[in-house]
C-alpha cells in the first residue's frame, strides 16, 4: 500500500516506517522536522511540509498516489500542554483537521492515528479499558481527545475507517540499532535517567513522592516502541470504510518512577542518583492498560512484557549515539 506517514521523522514514527519499509509497503514520510530527525528517515522518503498546509498535503497525496495516512504529528509533552495551551491546540487540533479535509479532497478514506492515554485523565479502575469514561486533565489529552472525535465523525459521515491506537508510555529503542528516542530538550524519564547513567546528567529528578501509589511515586505502562510500531500496521490491515477503532497499547504491567530507575540501575551497572523533586503538573498519578482488545483486534501482543527488557533497547541506543541523531557521536558532554 501507498502509506503517507505525517511525523515519520520522530520517535515512533521512524519505528513504524522502518517496519512498513520492511513490510513492503511505499511509504512517504510528511514531516516539518521541527521536533524530528532528517537522519532517521530512510533515503528519499522525505517531504518536508507542514501540517496547516492543506494544499500542499493534497498534491503530495495525489502525485504519489496515497492509500492510508498515518498520523503522529502532534505536541506530546503533558508539561508543555499545560504551560502552551494555544500551540497544543493549534497544532493538534486545528492543524490536524487541515489533514483530514486534504485527504477528503484526494479520496484518501484510511487513517491510523497516534492516540493518548491522557484522553483518559486519571480514572477511578486500573488497568483501564476501552470503555473507561475520558476526562483528560491537561491540555494534552484534551487535544487528542477532540481529533479522536473528528475521526468517529468523519468516520460516520464521510466513510473514512479510523483507528486511533492510545499508547500508554513509549519507550525502547529498535534493536536492529540507528534509530531511537531523541528529544530537544529531553523530559522523558526513561532517556533521562540513561542520560546520567552516561554522565550526562549528574541526577535524575523525581516528580513527586506523595502520590496514591505504593512508593508515592507515579506509575506507568511502559511499551517497546517496536510494538506500538507493530500494532500500527495490524490496524492498517484491518481498516475498513466507517470502521471506527479506539484500542489501548500498553503491556498491563505498571512501574513507579523508582522502580524504573532501579530497574536502568541494573541494565546499566550505574549508580544513577536521584532527588525527590516537586510534582510536575498534568500529571495522573497511575496508568496501567488493559490491552485485552487490541490483542483480540489486532491478533497483537506485546514483544517485550519486562521493563527490564525494553530499558536494555534503550540503552544500546543511548550508548551508540550518545548525542542523538547529532553527527558528533564521538563525545558524550550534552548536559
Ligand atoms: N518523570 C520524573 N522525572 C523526569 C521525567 C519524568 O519523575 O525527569 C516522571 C513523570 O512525572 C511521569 C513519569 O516519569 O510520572 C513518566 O514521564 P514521561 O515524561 O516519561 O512520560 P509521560 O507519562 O508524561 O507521557
């Protein structure tokens, strides 16, 4: 298939084009590299455009004969939601709709669509199913909760087949090596614990030590990005005219932010020290997925189930490109 991948250039994006690649598909990356990475885009995959730029997206659809979009372009920092709600809802929302009239105008009827556990806010049950009630509590969520309304809309009128996949956390690195998490500036826990573990960072905060959870520190569910990657295409196979999917992608084991740290502690054989700092705001207290549908869906399951075993993927990453996708790979002095 003909697969137009907007924000093919960041994190899970690249994982999943490096798989469509591999899967036979022709993939045509559509990204405005203000947060992704030229480097991880396989050699003459890339068109550079903006999302708002509906005009642009149209022709690029319809000179390279596009059959399915998926989309990752969006802002996903729950701390940065709260601070910039206008950017948030500028770029995820109103610019993202700019994505959908371009492909009602190329008859382009297939879309698979980057969602959020935070659309879920903080619910009273976890693990947490399809069905859970969504009431985000920072503008993040909120973003993509409003997207995921205008695909079961379009979905209903227009005939488009939607899947929004809600990842849980995303982590990991391909294993195969050359791609992997880069960010700047770095505020996922995972890279930034790895980031001392190099001597990059003399600590690692942690936001927060009062919260409902058994250490007082937040938990999450943390999934390789190989398997979200892996998730993207089943739900591309599956799509259908009017067929409206919501699935939740997580591995329905939760881990604390200590435990997480440990657990890089161990893959690693370094100290990592780290300090108790205040709560960062946006942020629930405990997210754990109930995955059970898409693994019936999908006929998917996660690859790696141990924490342990994702941190491991991670870490050769960070180990071989100490600087990200920064040509100088040599010296590992980012601070
Ligand atoms: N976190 C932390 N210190 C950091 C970065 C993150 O304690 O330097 C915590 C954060 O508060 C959250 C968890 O780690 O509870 C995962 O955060 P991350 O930013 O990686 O992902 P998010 O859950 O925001 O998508």
């Amino acid at each position: 298939m003909k697969i137009l991948v907007i924000g093919g250039a960041g994190y899970v994006g690249s994982h999943t084009v490096r798989k469509l690649i591999a899967c036979g598909h022709d993939v045509v990356v559509y990204d405005n590299l203000s947060r992704g990475h030229a480097q991880c885009v396989p050699t003459g995959c890339l068109v550079v455009g903006e999302l708002n730029d509906r005009a642009h997206l149209q022709q690029v659809m319809q000179q390279h004969g596009i059959e399915a979009v998926m989309h990752f372009a969006a802002f996903a920092l729950v701390g940065e939601s709260v601070a910039h709600p206008a950017m948030y809802y500028q770029n995820n929302v109103v610019a993202a709709l700019e994505l959908l009239e371009a492909m009602r105008a190329s008859g382009v009827w297939r879309i698979v669509f980057s969602s959020t556990t935070a659309t879920y806010g903080q619910p009273e049950k976890i693990p947490i199913a399809e069905s859970t009630v969504q009431l985000p509590i920072n503008p993040y969520g909120f973003t993509k909760l409003v997207f995921e309304h205008a695909l079961t809309d379009y979905a209903a009128a227009y005939g488009f087949g939607t899947a929004a996949l809600r990842y849980f956390n995303a982590a990991g690195a391909s294993p195969e090596g050359g791609i992997g998490e880069d960010h700047d500036p770095e505020s996922h826990l995972i890279p930034i614990v790895l980031q001392v573990a190099l001597g990059q960072r003399a600590k690692v905060g942690v936001f927060g030590k009062d919260y409902p959870t058994p250490d007082g520190t937040c938990i999450r569910d943390y999934i390789h990005v190989d398997d979200l990657a892996d998730a993207h295409l089943r739900a591309l196979g599956q799509l259908e005219p009017s067929m409206n999917l919501q699935l939740n992608l997580g591995t329905g084991k939760g881990h604390s932010v200590l435990e997480v740290i440990e657990a890089c502690r161990e893959v690693t054989g370094h100290e990592i020290p780290a300090v108790y700092e205040a709560r960062r705001p946006g942020d629930p207290a405990e997210l754990v997925a109930d995955s059970s549908l898409a693994q019936h869906v999908l006929g998917w399951k996660p690859h790696y189930v141990s924490i342990k075993s994702i941190v491991e993927t991670a870490w050769k990453w960070h180990q071989s490109h100490p600087r990200g996708y920064a040509t100088n790979n040599s010296s590992a002095t980012k601070t």
